[in-house]
C-alpha cells in the first residue's frame, strides 16, 4: 500500500521504518527536510510538501507536535488538504487535546476524506517493532478501514468510540506515568542521605510495588545520572511532557474535573525544563527533584 507519513520526528521516523520495513511503499514529508534523509537512504520517497505526499498516498499517517503543528501541516496552500483528497484516508497520531482532532475530522470530512484518531502509548522501540498500544477515536466504518495498517504498528489497538475518545484515552494513561516520575523524584530525594548505590535503589524499586514498567525500562538511566552520568538516548523529552501535562490541566479545566496532582506536576516539571533543559530525557525530572533537596546533616 502507499502510505504517507508526514512528520517524521521520533516517532514519525520509527513508523515509517516500521512500515517501509513490511513492505509499503512509503513516501515521508518533514519540515526540517534533513530528517528525511536517513529514511530516503532506507528506501522511502521524499514529498516535496504535504500537499504532493497525499497526492501520492493512499493512507496519511501524521504524528506531530501539537495542534499548531497540525494545523501548519493540514493548512495552507501545500497542506495535507490543499489538493483532491477524495476518498482517502487520514490517520492522526499526535498526543493532542480532543477538540483538535474534532476540528481537524470537521475539515478532513469536508474534503470528502475519512479521519481516524490514533494516538500512541509507547516511544520508539515499540514503534520500530510494532508493538504500541493504539488509542482509536473513529466512526466505526473508518475504524475497520485503519485497522489493518494500525495493527501492523501496535500490539494492542483500543476503539475507544468517536473521535477525541482516543485523545481522552491517551492523556489518561501518561497521567499517571508523568506524575511517576516526579514521585521518584521525590521518593530519591528522601532515601538519597543512605548513600547507596542508585543502580541497587533503582533495581530494588523495580522489585516492588514502586516500580512501573517505566522504571524497569528507564531505571538504568536513572540511576546513570544520579552518579553524573548520561540518560541514554531521549525517547520522550521534558519539552513534549510539559506538553502533555499543559493539555491534561486544559482538558480538566474545560470538562470540570479537578487534577489537583496533575496540576502541581506540571508546575515541578516547568521549573525542571527551566533549569535542566527542555530537550532532556523526561526522567531527567526525577534526577533533578532527587538532587534539588537540601541534605539534612543527619543521614538517618
Ligand atoms: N516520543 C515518544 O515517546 C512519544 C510517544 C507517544 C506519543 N508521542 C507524541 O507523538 C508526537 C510526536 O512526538 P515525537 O517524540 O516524535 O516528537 P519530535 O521528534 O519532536 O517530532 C515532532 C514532529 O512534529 C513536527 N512539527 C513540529 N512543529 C511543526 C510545525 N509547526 N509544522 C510542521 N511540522 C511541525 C516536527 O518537524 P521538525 O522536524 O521540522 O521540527 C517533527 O516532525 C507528539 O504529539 C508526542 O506527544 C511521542
């Protein structure tokens, strides 16, 4: 099949390995061009704009920044929706809050096209392997149509209901995962005067009830920046997860529900971005709360 996939950042280029690598013919657009490169190198085909990759593709797959970069990419006189789009099919991916992806439908519909939301649980190994856990918001005759090419990228693909449920789904489950790692933060900051080695704490939380998958993930590279090391490779940056944290608070505020925790988090993360760095990886924050406490004189 002709896949498009215009956004080819972290995620978007580990998709487009993904499906280049089953065989689909896969053309790439980008804003920042030279991110095609490597994937032009592995076979894909370079659109010049977004309005030329949907000409020459069947299925669009975007996974972006936020809404303004949907818009930018969507929009405009070279967007995704510039030309003929009759009959094809879009499959949105970013983590973004529901209206935008209801906006976005309104437009695509218009157009004659099928809009199907997917955001993703999962960072770029589970996108090379095709194991993310896919949050669907479609009507269900498009949900049928986005399942064969979304079951080649996921391990586990939820039809939440129409479209923004998969949204609403998507920011449920980083809640939790965003607010762990300013608890760890925190949990660090309180056993850090023991003096252990931070590789036995992190390997010892992993064997508990304290210890998420994240942590059995990421721990290593917890532990390697508490002894001044380096995080490894950024999958999820601070940046992105001030995103997220911002459009869970906007999504509670705008439904009514109070995310008192959420709240606070997203305050602990800002001052993390400010003083660490925005492009850091997001378990930076808990380094940085583990460090930021004053060390009492008595250890125990
Ligand atoms: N990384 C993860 O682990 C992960 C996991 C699940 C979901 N997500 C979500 O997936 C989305 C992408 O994340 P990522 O980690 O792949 O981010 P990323 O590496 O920063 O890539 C962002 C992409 O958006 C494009 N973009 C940003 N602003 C734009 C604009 N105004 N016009 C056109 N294109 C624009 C970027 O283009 P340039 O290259 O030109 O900047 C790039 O292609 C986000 O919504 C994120 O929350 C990420």
């Amino acid at each position: 099949m002709n896949i498009g996939i215009a956004g080819t950042g972290r995620m978007g280029a580990a998709i487009a390995t993904r499906l280049g690598g089953l065989g689909h013919k896969v053309v790439v657009w980008n804003r920042t061009r030279a991110k095609l490169a490597p994937l032009v190198a592995a076979g894909a085909q370079a659109a010049d704009s977004p309005a030329a990759l949907a000409a020459a593709s069947e299925v669009i797959i975007t996974i972006l920044t936020n809404a303004a970069a949907i818009d930018a990419t969507y929009g405009g006189p070279k967007g995704l929706l510039a030309g003929d789009v009759k009959g094809k099919l879009f499959i949105e991916m970013s983590t973004v809050r529901p209206q935008t992806q209801l906006v976005l439908a309104a437009k695509v519909r218009a157009k004659g096209a099928a809009l199907v939301e997917c955001p993703v649980g999962g960072s770029i190994a589970p996108a090379q392997q095709g194991k993310l856990i896919g949050l669907m918001g479609a009507e269900p005759a498009d949900a049928a149509r986005a399942r064969p090419i979304l079951e080649q990228l996921c391990r586990r693909l939820e039809h939440c209901g129409p479209i923004g449920s998969g949204s609403v789904m998507k920011l449920t489950i980083n809640m939790p995962l965003m607010i762990y790692w300013q608890a760890l933060g925190e949990a660090l900051a309180l056993c850090r005067p023991l003096g252990l080695d931070p590789a036995r704490i992190m390997d010892l939380l992993a064997d508990t009830s304290g210890g998420p998958n994240a942590l059995k993930i990421r721990g290593a590279g917890v532990a390697q920046m508490l002894k001044g090391g380096d995080a490894g490779p950024v999958t999820f940056d601070v940046d992105s997860a001030v995103k997220d944290l911002r459009t869970m608070v906007a999504e509670g505020k705008a439904r009514g529900v109070e995310l008192p925790l959420t709240a606070t988090t997203l305050g602990c993360y800002e001052e993390t971005k400010r003083n660490v760095s925005g492009a850091a990886e997001v378990s930076t924050v808990s380094v940085y709360w583990a460090n930021r406490a004053k060390q009492p004189s008595e250890t125990v």
